[in-house]
C-alpha cells in the first residue's frame, strides 16, 4: 500500500510544472488636463492561473518632461554689483515611477495560444522626482532666492483598469499592447507647490511590449 501512494505522489510531481512571464517594451503616460505626454519602458511579470486569468506585476520608468516656466529673480552676492539683481527663467522637471499590479482576465485564444483580448483592476504605487531647472546665469555672481525652488517629491497611491489585446506565436513569443488608467486616491507632496502642465490626479498609459514564457 505505501509502494501505491509513493508511485502515484511520483506521477503528480512529475505532472506538475510552473510558468512565469518575464515582459518588456515602451511605454507613454498623459496626465489628464495636461499638455504633456511622458515617453519611458516597463519591465514586468506574468504568472498565469489558467488560460483565462493571470497576475501581473510591472515597473515603469518615464523619463524626466519640462513644465511651464516662471521667471524669478536672482540677487547678486556681492552688494556692488551692479545690476543687483537680474531675471531668471525657471522651471519643474518632473518624471514619473509607476509600480502597479493586479489581474488579468484573457477572452479569446486564452494566456498562452493567438489572439486574445484582456483587462483587469490594477493598484499603483506612484513616485515623481521633480527638479528646478534655471536658465543661464553667472552663478559666481548672483544666487536664486531658494524660496523660488521647486526641488521636491511626490508619492501616490492610486487604482484603476487596464485592457489590451496580445497575439502569441509559437517558440517566438507574445506581442502585446495595451491602455491603462489611474486615479491618485492618496498623494503627498514633499514641498508645497504646484507643477503646472506636468502632474495630474488622473493618468493614461499606453503600453507596447514583448513577453517571454518560461517554464520549469
């Protein structure tokens, strides 16, 4: 008898196996009543259920975008000089980390095989870096008033859905695109200002990428 339950634990074990999906690709992102789009890449993971539901993880990255400049004055170090003080264009560079998460529902061809169509709920974890940018000035001579700058942070939470459609090709891949959008529920700022033309509440995200199965 525990010959019997040892050979059929081998025939499972042997049966099982796992599948996770390495993703990559580019990415753009707009913020709703804003005149920016932010251009960057993602990288992520898949781990299918079955056919028609999978979890995903994914990291984006993009890149750093110009807001609207403000003119600030600089006032001279030394009291001599002449002028005292002289105007200087400022302005917010800001970028964008998303790391979202949640899941997928495949209709269609399913996870692994052709043409499919998915989307799901997806929760983010959002962080943006923002940096003063000036125009040129004899910096040996003249130093911005800090209270003009606008160096600072900001962290949201957010939630939101996302869909897209796939088509999977045998030993080659699955090519993929896909729209996302967000709503900040929760953000906090690390300095009190604003970014005009560069942060918003809500956000939309377009996703063009490849995705690679690996199984064991």
């Amino acid at each position: 008898m525990r010959s019997c339950f040892l050979i059929i634990a081998l025939l499972v074990v042997g049966n099982v196996s796992a599948q996770v999906s390495i993703n990559a690709g580019s990415s753009t992102l707009k913020g709703f009543g804003t005149p920016q789009w932010f251009t960057g890449f993602h990288v992520g993971v898949e781990v299918p259920r079955d056919e028609g539901m999978s979890f995903y993880g994914r990291f984006t990255h993009h890149f750093s975008r110009t807001g609207d400049s403000l003119g600030v004055g600089a006032v001279a170090i030394n009291t001599t000089t002449t002028p005292y003080v002289v105007n200087v264009m400022s302005a917010p560079q800001m970028n964008y980390n998303i790391f979202e998460g949640g899941t997928r529902y495949y209709l269609g061809d399913g996870f692994d095989f052709g043409w499919a169509g998915y989307g799901g709920a997806t929760f983010m974890v959002i962080y943006n870096k923002v940096k003063t940018t000036y125009s040129d000035f004899d910096d040996t001579k003249y130093k911005v008033d800090e209270s003009n700058n606008r160096d600072g942070a900001i962290f949201a939470i957010g939630a939101g859905l996302q869909g897209g459609v796939k088509y999977s090709m045998p030993r080659v891949g699955t090519f993929y695109t896909d729209m996302s959008m967000g709503y900040m529920l929760l953000g906090q700022k690390s300095t009190v200002t604003t970014y005009d033309g560069l942060y918003s509440n809500l956000i939309f995200g377009i996703n063009v990428g490849y995705r690679r199965d690996l199984f064991w």
